[in-house]
C-alpha cells in the first residue's frame, strides 16, 4: 500500500515549489495568502487592488524562492516582499508620497509608548488607518506594524529620516484626534 503524505514540510514543499511543482507552489500560496492579502491590505484601502499586488507579490516569491536562504522565517521573507510590492504600488500610484520634510516638527520618542484605549474592533481600527493620507499610512504602518526603523523607512521610501519621523508623528496625532471623535461619539458625548 502507497503512503501519501498528507502534511509537507516548510522546506520540502519550497524545494519542490523550486523545481516548478505547481502543486507545491499552490500549497505555499494556499498556505500564505490570506496573511499577505491582510499585509497588502494595510497599505492599499481598495482590496481589488491590494489582491492584485498580493498576486504580484506572489509571482515575485515565486521568481525568486531560489534566493530565500532559510535565514529568518519563510513567512517574514515573503511579507518583506509584500511589502515592497505594495510601496511600489502607492509610488506608481501617487509617484510620490506627498511628504514634506518638516524639520521643525517635535518628535519626541515618548510619543512611540501610545497604546489605544477603549473597545474598538480591528476594522474600526483600519478604518482610521485607511483614512490616513498615503504618507502617513505607509510610515505608521511600516513603523508600529512592521517594526522598521525610522532609518530603514526613510531608505526604503526615499525620503529622509525626518520625513519618517514626522510623518508618524501627523499620523499619531490624526489618529488620537479620531480615537477621541470615536471615544465621544460612542459615549454618547458628542
């Protein structure tokens, strides 16, 4: 009697992926795709778009799984993928950020320790995030989100670290104000 494994592992199922197994392949995007669509989502409001860069992004991983050299996870390799695929997106889109380099801008690192209070639901949550200008949006996103650095997102963007910094600081302070609207409305207050 045949053995049919009915679970591959990780490793097993990116070198036949490699090898152009396109049964392989559909396991690793059957696997990912819903994580990445909810990566491309953060970034792109519209999700017909945002699926359209997830498939990308896809074709992409595909191209170069040879590359992914098990250093780090597979998952954190192909959202960095993501990721990149969606700024490049919003620069094709806009062909800018709408940044302006604010040095006189106080940005003080206490304002990293905000932490939302109150009882509201991960879409009500996007839906302040998607109401953030693109700029905005992408650094929050890549700062609270995805952890970079303001220096990595100042390189990754092409603009400079005050930019970055800036940039979090509007959209925190967007946020907040929102939050409050939100906070008020619910209470009954406003």
């Amino acid at each position: 009697m045949k053995v049919i494994a009915l679970h591959k592992n990780e490793q097993q199922l990116i070198s036949e992926a490699i090898a152009n197994n396109r049964q392989a392949q559909q396991q690793l995007y059957s696997k990912y795709a819903s994580k990445m669509l909810s990566v491309c989502r953060q970034y792109i409001k519209d999700i017909h778009h945002a699926e359209d860069v997830m498939i990308t992004g896809f074709m992409k991983m595909f191209t170069n799984l040879k590359k992914f050299e098990n250093k780090g996870s597979f998952e954190g390799w192909i959202r960095r993928i993501m990721i990149h695929e969606c700024i490049d997106y919003l620069r094709v889109k806009k062909n800018s950020f709408n940044h302006k380099d604010i040095d006189d801008v106080i940005y003080s690192e206490e304002e990293d320790n905000y932490e939302m209070e109150g009882d509201f639901s991960i879409d009500d949550i996007q839906l302040l995030i998607d109401n953030l200008p693109e700029g905005y949006k992408t650094v929050f996103n890549l700062y609270i989100i995805e952890g970079y650095k303001h220096n990595e997102i100042a390189e990754l963007l092409n603009i400079s670290e005050g930019t970055s910094k800036s940039q979090l600081s509007h959209a925190k302070r967007i946020l907040q104000t929102q939050i409050s609207e939100l906070k008020s409305k619910s209470n009954g207050t406003k």
